[in-house]
C-alpha cells in the first residue's frame, strides 16, 4: 500500500525515538502518517501514500493497533522494551 523503498540505512537514534512514540489512532489518515513516520526512521520511504478511498475501509483503533503491536516487536526485538512508557498520542505529520 506504501510501496517502501528502501533509501539508507536506519540510525538507532531515529528509530528508537519512533519506536517510543506511541500510535494515534483518532483517524485512518493519522495511522497512515505514523505509519509512514516508522518507515522513514527505519531507513524506507514511501512511495506511494493510501488514497481517502483506500482509508476508509480501515477502522482507526484497529490499524493503530496493528501499528503498535509491530512497533512492540521492535521494541523487543532491540531489547528497547522501556521505551515510551506514559507517553501519549498526540497528532504529527510524517517527515
């Protein structure tokens, strides 16, 4: 759906400060701008961005659930898991 591109390399720096950042899922637009936050810090970029048309059949909570479940293996998979405690939601744009 993004179509990812891999650009660079990822810097820890930049990855573990989006793996802290904890997910808004308030709307499909801001679960896709998180979405597209988390692969720029992990070195891709996004190609191609989900149409209006395309974001309506995804429900917020549940996208933005996905989103922190995949941004919690991460956490793990570093050994990261303290990262962002208490921290919360707020609207970003991607970039």
């Amino acid at each position: 759906m993004f179509a990812p591109k891999p650009v660079r390399q990822a810097v820890w720096v930049d990855l573990s400060n989006e793996l802290a950042w904890p997910v808004n899922s308030t709307s499909t637009r801001q679960v896709a701008d998180d979405t597209v936050s988390l692969l720029m810090a992990m070195g891709i970029e996004a190609q191609s961005y989900p149409s209006g048309l395309a974001l309506q059949d995804w429900k917020p909570a549940a996208a933005g659930a996905e989103l922190q479940k995949w941004k919690k293996k991460l956490r793990s998979a570093f050994g990261a898991t303290g990262l962002g405690a208490g921290r919360q939601p707020v609207a970003r744009q991607a970039g």
